[in-house]
C-alpha cells in the first residue's frame, strides 16, 4: 500500500473496481491503484495468482488493468483522467470490450 | 547431456529436428533401430517453430490425390498418436478434432472455394471426399457468440480436421525420443554426406556420425545436401507471417484455416504467401493485410493485442505436395519434405518410419517421388 | 519513394535523447523524438519538470542529481524538435522507418537515421516470492516518488546491491518511509576485488564521496543496514509479509509490507534486438550490450544508438554520449564537416570520459550473486507472464533445447506480454550453467515485432503499401 506524502495536488475523480476514489492529477493508474488498496492488482490468466505492479515502468506488464472498458492496458503508462472508470483483472480477458 | 560428440555407429541418422525428423524418429525406434537426430544451433531458420498448429484436410492435395488420401490417414491417426505421446511423456499436446473451417468473404471468394474443392473431389474419381459448404446461418450455428462480419457469406467446412500445440508436439516427441533411447545432437549441423563402403558417414560441425541409412529431414538444408546424394528436389521457400495476440476467453470452438485459438487462450492469426527468398523479416505491410481481413471477418478481434508476430520460410515443392524419396544413386538415403509437418506427424510415426526401416511403401509413395519434378522440368 | 520526413527519429526522452536532439538541432538538423511518457526526462528525470513547478517538496527529497535533468527537459521543450510524447515504438527496420502507436493510431515515421536511446531496466531479480504483490524494484518505488509523491506505507526491506540501492532507501528515509532493513548481497570481497580499480575511479571521486556520504546518513538516521547476506526469500501467501535471508551462517528474516529488490541495471536490448544487431555479453555484469562502432554507429548504416542502452554509464555519460552520436550522425549526412565534429566534440569526450570513469569500480564493487543470476530452486519462477520455473527450464536443457529460441518453443517462456523482458537474461544464465557453458555462447531470444503489444485495430487500419503478398495457404488454392 502506497501513501501520498502531500495532499496538495489537484483531485482526479476515478472509480476503481466501482468505488468513488480521489486521485491526483498526474499520477499513473497503478499508482493510484496502489494508494487506493494493497494486495493484487490483478491475477494471471495462466494460474490465477496474485501479481501488482512491479516495475512502474512500462517492462514488466504486472499491472494490466482494464481502463476505460479496455482489458489489458498497461496502469503505469496511463495518467489517470477525470470520470476514468479503472478495473482489475481476474484472470484472462474477454474479447469484447466490457463496455 | 546430450551434446556430445559422434557417438558411434547408428541405424539410422535423422538430419533434422522440427516436425518430420522426430516424428520418423520415433517410429523407428519402436523396431528397436538405433537412431540419433542431427540438429542445428538455437538461432536457425526454424519452420517447425513457425507452424500455425492445423492439422489439416480440406483444399490439400490439388492434382495428386493420393496426398489427400495421406492426409486423411494422418488425420485419423492422430487420437491415437497424441494419446501414446501423452502416455509416455505427460506431455498434451492438445490435440482435437472439432472439424474445421475456411471462412468465405463475398460471393466471389466462394465460387473460387467451391469449384477449388470440387476440382480436388473430381480428381479423387469421384470418391468420398469430406468437405462440404455451409451458408452463412450455419456458420454461425457452428461459432455461437462470435460475430461474423458482414462479408462472412459462408464456408467450406471439414470434419475432418483438427488442431494441436506445435510447440508441445515438438517438446513431446522430442521428449519421447529421448525416453525411447534416441540420441539427440544438438549444435551438429551437418555439411555433407559421404560413402562409406556399405554405410555413410555424415560429416557435421563436431565431427563424423556413421550410419547405414540417413534421412534428410532438414527442410530447406535439403537444397545444399540433396543434390550430391542424387535428390535434386526443387524446393523453395515461401514466407508466411502469423500474428499472435494477447490470451483471451476460450471464443472459437474449431479452427479456422487463418485463426486458431490455442488451449492457453491465444489466438493465432495467419496466413499469407510471399516470396521472400530465404528473408525471414517481418514485413509490416504482409501483418496489416492479415490484420485487415482478420477484422473483417471477426470484428471483435479487433479488441485484442498483438503480442508477437512471426514470419517462416515453409518448404514448398512445385506441386505443394510432399516428397518422400530414396536415393537411387544412393539406396538408403530418404528425403523427406513438406510444408504440412504438423499435420502429417502421425502418420510419418506411424507409417513412413516403416518405409525407411524396409517395410515396402505405402502405396501413395509413388506419387510423392521426386521423377514427378523431372516431368515438370521437361514439361 | 519520397525523402523521409526527418533527419534523425529519436526514440527515447532520457538523457542521452534529449542532449541528442538538442545538439541535433543546433546544427540544423530536422529532429523528432519519440517517446513512451508523457512528459520528456525518462525515468532517471521522470517528471522532473512538473515536480518542479508543482511538487517542490518531493524536490528536495529527490536531490540535486534529478532536478538537474530540468536543464535538459527545459532546453528541449524550448527547441524546435517534433516530440511525440504518449508514442510506444513498436517496429523500426534497418532503412530508418520507425512504427510507434499513440494507443489508438498506429503510425509510420520515416527518417534517414535513428538513434535509439532507449536506456536501461533493473536487472529481473528471480528469488522466491518475487511475484508477490508488494514486491517491486528499488526503480519503481523511486519512480513513484518522481511520478506521483508516493511513498510505501508500512515497513520497507530493500535487498539487493549496487549504486542505486543506498540512493533510493536515503531518499526514502528523506521522504519519512519507515524502513525495516537494507540487505545488501554484496559482501566484503565484493570490495576488494574492486580495490583495483580505484586509482582510475578518482577521476569520478564525486562519485564516491557521494556513495560513502549516503552510507554514513542512513546509519546515523538509525537504518539498519546488512551486508553479504544470501539465499533471499519473501514470504507471504496472497501479498508480501517479509524477508529471509541468510548472513554470516544464520537466518534472519524481518516483517515488512513492502520488499523493493534491486540488482543493478542492464541495457533495454529489445529494439536492437528485433533489429538483430549484433550483440556482446558483459562478463563482469552479466547482460547484453549491442556491438557499437564510432559515436554510436552500428553495422547498420542508420541505426545509431546512445546511452545505457548501448552499455551502463550512468546518466551523465549517456547525455555526453547523446551529444556525441548527435554530431557523427550530423557527420554521416554531410551537415557538418569531420573538422567541425573534432572542433565540437572534445568537451563532451571529456565529459564522457569522466563520468565513465568510475563504471569499473561500481561494475566490479557490484556483480549480480549467482543466485539471482542463475536460481538455484527450482520453483523459482523465471518467467513471470508464463510462470514457468527455473526447474522447468533445467528440465528442458536436459532435454537438449541448446538455446533460449528452441527453450521458448518447448515452454512458452518468454512468450508471454513482457515479450521476454523479464525472463530473457536469466533464462541465458540457466541454460548457460545446465549446459556448461558461457552465455555469450548460449545466445538471446530472438525479438520480433511488436516491440510492445498494439491492438489489432491499430494493424488493421494502418496504410501500407502494397506488397507482393497474399493471403493464402497452400491449401486455399491456387
């Protein structure tokens, strides 16, 4: 679990997994992930196993999220945006977009 | 460790190690021959690492029906085959045999298909031949939740065929192999093959391996090393791509000639024809044809990631049709050549491992000798 | 065919891209410069820019080394170079044609030479538990520092070795993270083999004041800080409890919520790998590096590369570097003269030169452990995205796959989104070691496009020229 050392910054209105949550302008989608609860951030479609993110930047791909509808997106190379509506994976993607 | 130096004196020596080498391989050591599998280095032009994973049926064997006929039998021996790799290796290779499909866009494609198909049925005589059109509504009674795109008007269809994990057929035969007391030789890439009284010596990178037969199971290596042995066969490569894209829901319950869901959840998109030479590169223009009409024709593919993309040479003879061929200058040395070492690892196992170790050939040998190319050239 | 559009694409905004494009365009060439991030500075100077307009606070936690990089973000905001921020190259061919993606337009940038400075990566670290979340590298946890003021909450164990390690828990300790214990696996013949070394590293002395100043301030701040410990192990079921590990015969392990691990950079070879450039293995530690020729060229006439991507240097050097290959290339297009090159470029060889000077200290005071390099349990997993093990890979090699393409085929390693980033090194040292051999023989995956994962739209609606293709197997027909 992350913390923010100041609260100054301009608050970005998401949602993760359903739930209101107040990020801040410029952060990446796993670093608001990662303030907002500890634990996975995803499972592996391979065995189910918990993973978060790991390298933060944009090698690793152990903080795909689905974003926007948009399965698999990579949530340390995306800023997060007012209204973003940020989900965590169980497992495999599904082909259609979720929304 | 199997990286050792020319360890004796063999049966027979294998030049190869994809598809059609340890598939022969095993068959021989089932009659207790002595086998070794000559291969190259890790980073080689690899076509049996480029396979899409069909088996396959329908549209094979244009103009030679026999090769129709070799393939149904390795089609139906393929349960059999991939439950004894299983048994023996743990190893599931994932094979199934759902039927399979070549989806038509437009009207013009689908005329094309089916007098295609129906020459191929003509010159069978007549005789059964397992493939059949389906309309649009059938199609999509066959792939419930997958939306068609509008140009979808149909398909030829095969139950016949099938599909498989290449890469777990090579490990598994591979493993096989080695259980069964086969000798693998990695880092031999083998430069000639010289007489040697009533044996041949091969002569590789890391020294001589002796033995009474030799299969040349080598892909495109057979263009250097058959000529001096008296097996002149006109093969070339012909550069296909295939695209592979990020692990999804299991969406497709039968393969599709140009898409393939493999057990792990990714789909394999394919397939396209160039002529490359021995360039095996991607072209970016070659992976934007493939993902144009894979859109078309399943819109919803068009969500997904590409994660990799490959290109390989496959080993196409004039008539795209295989050769299994022994020396006539050279008795006891076979070439064994086709694009489809997937499809035709059954029944190499089973059938043609007997054909090198003496048993007479099968009867649809004679078609897949190398004097056809003769009556070409002279043609 | 009509004349590319750009002198020199760029790919990568660290460093060495952004002194490049900056020396690029004072001598009138036409630059563009394509990058992953949002905001220019790669991950050494990650938004360093808004930190300092926005975020002064977490400026000073960061130290003067980062807010330099402001200077060079600055300078190239202020320049007349294309920057396509947002853009992931995912293909570059041999000729100078670029393929990059903003995430909804795949796009084609063509350009009579390219210059990748496409940097490093923290080394993979396989020890048990590694895939734990929780667990991330010393890298990630400063990235969120630089990126969004983030600190972990909770006790920290940072493991691991090298320069950056002592950076990163001194900032953290500056910025009020409570951290459990610093491991390090370098020992004490670590320092010594590197005593060699030294006379030469005096030239980079600001380099060592800086390290041994570091040192000093977290032992006084009261952080527990252990060295030449072994057998690194995480605990934890669902998310990371704690460490283990081994020091002078005895296991000690410590509670902590939050375990950043960290072994030392390597270059980021998937570009020059996918153009199959040639590569040389680092025997002293242990990565790839692309074979380069004067300033930057490579056996490819124009393709260039700069940076840590070309060899670990550290930050400083890859600018001096950048600036360098900027001019040879300027060379190679006939816009500027060999004279005016020597003229220009002895102050950035000696800036080269003094920030290189340290690397064989820092290289032979850190190796990478055996054990990082080469796990020796076997339900180490090695390949995260295909989760296969370190004993799955030794089971392969005995099955005689002599190289990581023919491994990939039997295992699916390296198949996964990572596209081999994670596992592509350690793969090589297992099966080097399993086989007897260096891993310079051993060899590398093989890198095909795309170099990150693009959706089939994006394929699907790019304008290419017409090829002689079609799309047929041989059993379509004719």
């Amino acid at each position: 679990m992350l913390r923010r050392r100041h609260n100054d910054g301009k608050v970005v209105k998401i949602t993760i997994d359903g739930e209101a949550v107040d990020a801040r302008a410029g952060e990446s989608v796993a670093a608001a992930v990662l303030a907002h609860a500890s634990g996975a951030t995803r499972t592996t479609p391979v065995s189910g196993a918990p993973r978060a993110s790991y390298c933060m930047m944009g090698v690793c791909f152990e903080c795909l999220m689905e974003i926007d509808g948009e399965p698999n997106r990579q949530g340390c190379m995306v800023r997060v945006e007012e209204g973003m509506s940020v989900r965590r994976q169980q497992g495999a993607r599904d082909m259609e977009r979720a929304s | 460790m199997p990286d050792q130096t020319a360890p004796g004196n063999f049966d027979v020596a294998v030049i190869g190690g994809g598809m059609i080498g340890p598939a022969l391989s095993l068959g021989l050591l089932e009659r207790n021959l002595k086998v070794c599998i000559l291969d190259e280095g890790d980073d080689v032009l690899r076509v049996a690492r480029g396979n899409f994973g069909l088996v396959w049926f329908q549209g094979k064997g244009f103009g030679m029906p026999r090769y129709v006929e070799w393939t149904r039998r390795s089609a139906t021996l393929y349960p059999e085959f991939a439950a004894e790799l299983k048994e023996h290796t743990g190893v599931d290779v994932g094979h199934a045999n759902p039927g399979g499909l070549e989806l038509l866009l437009g009207e013009e494609e689908l005329a094309h298909r089916q007098r295609y198909i129906g020459q191929i049925y003509q010159q069978g005589g007549g005789k059964e031949y397992e493939v059949e059109f389906l309309d649009r509504k059938q199609v999509e009674e066959m792939l419930p939740g997958v939306g068609l795109g509008e140009d979808v008007v149909g398909a030829s269809y095969s139950p016949i065929d099938g599909h498989v994990n290449p890469l777990f057929l090579l490990r598994a035969m591979h493993t096989r192999f080695q259980q069964a007391g086969g000798t693998y030789l990695p880092h031999h890439r083998v430069s000639e093959v010289r007489k040697n009284g009533g044996a041949y010596d091969v002569v590789t990178e890391k020294g001589i391996v002796s033995a009474a037969k030799v299969v040349i199971a080598a892909g495109h290596g057979l263009r250097e090393l058959g000529p001096p042995l008296g097996l002149d066969i006109p093969i070339r490569p012909q550069r296909g791509h295939i695209l592979v894209t990020e692990r999804t829901k299991q969406i497709l319950p039968m393969p599709i000639s140009s898409f393939r869901q493999t057990v792990e959840g990714s789909i394999m998109l394919g397939v396209s024809a160039e002529e490359a030479g021995y360039d095996d590169t991607i072209n970016t223009g070659t992976v934007a044809k493939i993902a144009e009409r894979a859109a078309r024709t399943i819109p919803a593919l068009r969500h997904l990631n590409i994660v990799r993309t490959w290109a390989a040479l496959r080993v196409l003879t004039p008539d795209k049709c295989p050769v299994y061929a022994e020396s006539e200058t050279h008795p006891g040395i076979y070439a064994v050549a086709s694009h489809s070492g997937v499809t035709l690892a059954a029944v190499n196992a089973k059938v043609a491992s007997g054909w090198i170790a003496g048993d007479p050939a099968p009867e649809q040998f004679d078609a897949f000798g190398v004097e056809r190319f003769d009556a070409q050239k002279t043609a | 065919m009509s004349a590319p559009a750009y002198d020199i694409a760029i790919i990568g905004a660290g460093p060495a891209g952004m002194a490049a494009a900056h020396e690029a365009v004072n001598v009138g060439l036409k630059v563009v410069i394509i990058d992953e991030q949002a905001a220019p500075g790669g991950q050494i100077y990650r938004d360093v820019e808004r930190v300092a307009m926005e975020r002064r606070h977490d400026l000073d936690v960061l130290g003067a080394d980062y807010k330099y990089g402001y200077g060079l973000v600055d300078g190239l905001q202020a320049s007349s170079v294309t920057h396509l921020a947002g853009h992931t190259v995912w293909q570059i061919e041999r000729n100078g044609t670029v393929w990059c993606s903003d995430g909804k337009i795949a796009k084609q940038v063509d350009a009579k030479r390219v210059l990748l400075a496409t940097g490093a990566m923290e080394r993979p670290v396989p020890v048990p538990g590694w895939t734990l979340p929780g667990v991330m590298t010393a890298g990630a946890a400063q990235i969120l520092m630089k990126s969004a003021g983030m600190i972990p909450d909770g006790p920290i164990a940072i493991c691991g070795s090298g320069p950056l390690l002592l950076l990163i828990a001194d900032q953290l300790v500056r910025a009020g993270a409570k951290i459990a214990v610093v491991a390090e696996t370098t020992s004490f013949t670590d320092y010594l083999r590197a005593a060699p070394h030294l006379l030469r590293a005096l030239k980079g002395a600001d380099y060592l004041r800086k390290g041994i100043a570091m040192r000093r301030r977290l032992k006084t701040s009261g952080v527990r800080i252990v060295s030449g410990i072994s057998d690194l192990r995480i605990t934890g079921s669902d998310k990371a409890e704690g460490v283990s590990y081994r020091v002078g015969g005895s296991v000690k392990s410590f509670a902590a919520e939050t375990v950043l691990l960290h072994q030392g950079v390597v270059p980021n070879t998937q570009a020059t790998r996918q153009l199959r450039l040639e590569h040389i293995w680092h025997e002293q530690q242990h990565y790839w590096y692309p074979k380069t020729g004067q300033n930057g060229s490579t056996e490819a006439e124009a393709i260039y590369i700069a940076g840590d991507g070309a060899g670990i240097n550290g930050a400083r050097a890859a600018e001096a570097a950048g600036r360098l290959t900027a001019l040879e290339i300027a060379c190679s297009l006939g816009k500027i003269s060999r004279a005016d090159f020597d003229l220009k470029s002895p102050p950035w060889f000696s800036e080269l030169d003094h920030h290189q000077s340290v690397r064989p200290l820092l290289d032979a005071m850190f190796p990478p452990p055996k054990e990082i390099l080469n796990p020796p349990d076997d339900a180490t997993l090695v390949c995260r995205c295909e989760e296969i093990t370190a004993g799955d890979v030794r089971k392969a090699a005995k099955l005689g796959a002599p190289g990581p393409n023919q491994l990939k085929a039997f295992l699916r390693a390296g198949m996964g989104p990572c596209q081999g980033r994670m596992c592509g090194l350690t793969v090589t040292e297992v099966l080097a070691a399993a086989h007897g051999k260096s891993p310079a023989d051993i060899g590398a995956y093989r890198i095909r496009p795309p170099l990150k994962p693009l959706s089939l739209a994006e394929l699907a609606d790019m304008e290419t020229g017409d090829g002689d293709v079609t799309l047929a197997s041989p059993s379509s027909g004719p």
